[in-house]
C-alpha cells in the first residue's frame, strides 16, 4: 500500500502519523537564503583571472630563468626585508628612514634595471606576489638569487 510523503508510516507498530511541518512565507524564505548567500559570498574570494594569468607568467619566467642554476632562495616573515636584502647585495643606493609605523626601513632611491621588479615598502605589508629571480655578481663569484612571498602574506 502506497504511502503518502508526509504521512510516514512506522512498521513496527504499523501505525500511520501525520507529520506537519510549518510552510514559510515565500518572502521569508528568499530574505533568509539571501542572507545565506551573502554571508557565503563574503567568505569567499572572487579570482581574478587575469591577476591569476600574469602571476602564472611570471612564475614560468622566473622557473626558466633558474633552471639548470644553483640559487639562494629568500624565505621569511611578510615585510622582513628579502626584497631590500637582494636591494643592497644589488648595488642599490639605499637610504634610512623613519616609516610611519615608527620602524626604521632602508628605501630605495636608486637601482639598475635588473632590480626594478623587486619592489619593497616601508608598510611591512605584502609586496612580492611571486619568485623573482636575479643573477648578481658580487666580487668575482655570480649568484642566483630568488625572492619569494612572505609567510603571512597580508594579501592571503
């Protein structure tokens, strides 16, 4: 014997019960999966395709450059100073100043162009997006040297 959907029947006593559950106001029930939906869509985050494809880029150009390479690789902290670390071991003209945080940070105010893609900041927030590689010759001895994001990196 078929048995409707809301009217479960229990076999061990073979007893048939209604269960009603309340219906909600089609208005309510749309406010409520909006709100669902908007609490979802904050806590995620939308790709930027085009961000995603020139990092991808970069990534493989950085790859091709190191192949074959011994390199050192610069790993720390977000804003710890790997960008102005490979700054100062490049040749760079450097100077100290005071940033607003109240830490002293060594700016940039000159370099060559083989630096100009490793951007630093006195923020102490998340510059470097990807590995960036550089070959430095300091004295008489070449390097390969990468910088890398942070841990931590304020940009998730």
């Amino acid at each position: 014997e078929a048995t409707p959907t809301d009217t479960p029947t229990d076999t061990s006593t073979n007893t048939t019960s209604v269960v009603k559950t309340p219906m909600m106001d089609p208005k309510e029930f749309y406010k409520e999966a909006e709100g669902l939906l908007s609490q979802c869509l904050d806590e995620i985050r939308i790709i930027d395709t085009d961000k995603l494809t020139k990092m991808l880029a970069e990534t493989k150009h950085a790859a091709a450059q190191i192949a074959g390479k011994d390199v050192i690789l610069l790993l720390g902290n977000t804003g710890a100073g790997k960008s102005t670390t490979i700054h100062f071991l490049g040749g760079s003209k450097m100077e100290k100043v005071l940033a607003k945080s109240g830490r002293f940070h060594l700016d940039v105010v000159q370099t060559g162009p083989q630096l100009e893609s490793f951007v630093t900041s006195a923020a102490g927030g998340s510059e470097t997006l990807f590995i960036n590689a550089v070959d430095l010759e300091i004295g008489n001895k070449m390097f390969t040297l990468c910088d890398s994001p942070g841990f931590g990196d304020t940009r998730g």
